[in-house]
C-alpha cells in the first residue's frame, strides 16, 4: 500500500472511531428532575421567605436515567412529585419513550411515597419493576398501601445486594450501602455506569466519616456525584441538628479541599434543605464554591452518561 493510500486509510479509521464514540456517547444520559431533600419546597408549614415567596414548587431529589438505545427511562427514587417529575421528562423526551424501573435509595417520605401513584387510585401502572435492598423490600411488602401496590401487580420487587451490580439496558446499576437513619429500611446510594460516562448518586447520608468508604477516592472513580447537601452549616434548622445528621456542605468542600479542581468538578450539591442558603443563586459562598468547581444541581439539568 502506498504511503499515501496507507495515510487516508489511517484518517478514515479515527473519523469511524470519532463518530462511533459520538454515537456511544450519545447512548445514554440523565435528567436531574429534583433537587430537593424530602419535603420539598413549599415545605409545608414554613411561613419564612424560602417557602412563602416561591412562585413555582421545587421538586424533591430525583433523576432520570435515559437509554435512548432502548428507548426507556429509570427512575432514581420515587418521591411524592412523581407526577410533575414524570410530566417533566415527557416535555424533554420523544412520547415513544416508556418508563423503564424505579430504584429506591430508602424508606424515608421524600425517596419513596411517589410509589403510591402507581396504584388503582392513580396510575393503574402494570408491573413496574422497583428495584430494593432486602430490608426495604419487607417494609413495602408488609404495610399498606404499599402491599397492594404489590397484590394488585402495579410494582414487581426487585431485590438487589450491596455492590452488586444490575445489568438494565444500556445501564449497570449498583447499590452501595450508606449509614443513615434506618427506621425502617437500609439506605443505599447507587453507582451508574452509561455508555460512556458514570455517576454517584448519594441523596441522603449521616456523615461521611461514618461511611466505610473515602468519599474523594469514591468520586474519583466517576465522573458526576450527585451527593448529600441537605445543609450548608450548622445552626440552618431551628431543631437539633444531630437528630437529622447530614454532612454539611461546609464540612465536605473541607473534606474535598485537597483535591484537583478537575475532580472537585465532578461534584454536584443536591437535596437541598428549603433552609440552605445556597438555594440561592447569587449567595456569595454558592458563588465562591461555584469558583472553586463545585456544582448546584438545577431540575432541568441534562448530562451525558
Ligand atoms: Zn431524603
Ligand atoms: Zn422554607
Ligand atoms: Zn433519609
């Protein structure tokens, strides 16, 4: 082969490469369509201006996982905005689309009871499948109304294990366990590989200290976190706070501190408290950790995957 021959056949190979990646890359994605910790915003009996002023309500934490391959969505939790969050990716979304499998993080209010709109009063849905930690899955099986969910066949458990990974679609889906209040279930954050990028999904956390893993060495192993920043400092909520621990923004940009910005950019704030300051968008410490590479997770926020 000439050398001229040999150097157009060479271009051709890094231009299928190049579109091929495009294509993966194009694959799968997700859609933030909450950010809030459980009671969302309004929250109700907050008569304070982060509640009493809002025009429009903000939607509890939640994302959408997109496979475009399959033409399918997963939820990452169910929360009681389900209906508007559903409504949401329909506008973002070809109607061609089915709603694939929910994964549930835990049995508190806001990551949970959006099941209940699955049921004959509601939706009438036909065997989802929802995706569970072992415990969880007791609580949902032996009280109501979540036992008729089951009964009637409008949801199918699903049990996973910790670390071990789901295989659905264009998506490996795994679950790793989180100290949390556990009432009345475990609490699992879960681990996202796409076509061609990955995710940490943490809504709900006590401290990162107690976790039996390094939260820097866990967001260096993706490439988004969305995790915990139910509070930004102590003092937010006029209750003790150590009843509902989570890690303070202010403690875990500490924690982070060291950190390359390229990985610190990985990092997205969610779950947000109607509390936290950094709801909104010109509070300078939002601005200055925005400067530093951390992100705000928005609704509405698309990202490949
Ligand atoms: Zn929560
Ligand atoms: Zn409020
Ligand atoms: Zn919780």
């Amino acid at each position: 082969m000439s050398s001229v021959a040999a150097a157009k056949e060479c271009c051709m190979v890094a231009l299928l490469v190049s579109a091929s990646l495009l294509l993966h890359a194009q694959k799968t994605s997700m859609l933030v369509v909450g950010i809030m910790q459980d009671g969302g915003r309004p929250q109700l009996g907050c008569l304070k201006p982060c509640c009493k002023d809002i025009k429009q309500r903000e939607f509890v934490s939640s994302i959408a996982l997109i496979d475009s391959a399959n033409q399918v969505f997963h939820l990452l939790d169910a929360t009681p905005d389900i209906a508007s969050q559903f409504q949401w990716i329909y506008q973002s979304l070809p109607a061609t689309y089915k709603m694939g499998s929910i994964f549930l993080t835990h049995g508190h209010i806001g990551h949970y009871t959006g099941l209940q709109f699955l049921g004959r009063e509601s939706m009438n849905a036909s065997n989802v499948p929802v995706y569970v930690m072992p415990r969880m899955g007791r609580f949902l099986n032996e009280n109501g109304p979540w036992s008729q969910l089951i009964r009637l066949k409008n949801i199918q458990l699903q049990t996973l294990t910790q670390e071990q990974a789901v295989q659905l679609g264009s998506f490996q889906i795994t679950p790793l366990l989180v100290p949390h209040r556990d009432e009345f279930s475990e609490t699992v954050g879960f681990r996202i590989k796409g076509a061609g990028k990955s995710l940490l999904f943490i809504p709900d956390i006590d401290k990162w200290e107690k976790w039996d893993r390094l939260l820097a060495t866990e967001i260096e192993k993706v490439d988004y976190a969305f995790i915990d920043g139910t509070f930004f400092a102590g003092g937010e909520v006029n209750r003790p706070m150590r009843e509902i621990p989570h890690p303070f923004i202010s403690e875990t940009v500490t924690l982070l501190s060291a950190l390359p910005r390229t990985i610190r950019e990985r990092v997205y704030f969610t779950h947000f408290n109607h509390t936290n300051p950094l709801l909104q968008r010109k509070h300078p410490d939002r601005i200055r950790l925005e400067k530093e590479g951390y992100h705000f997770a928005t609704t509405g926020t698309k990202l490949p995957l």
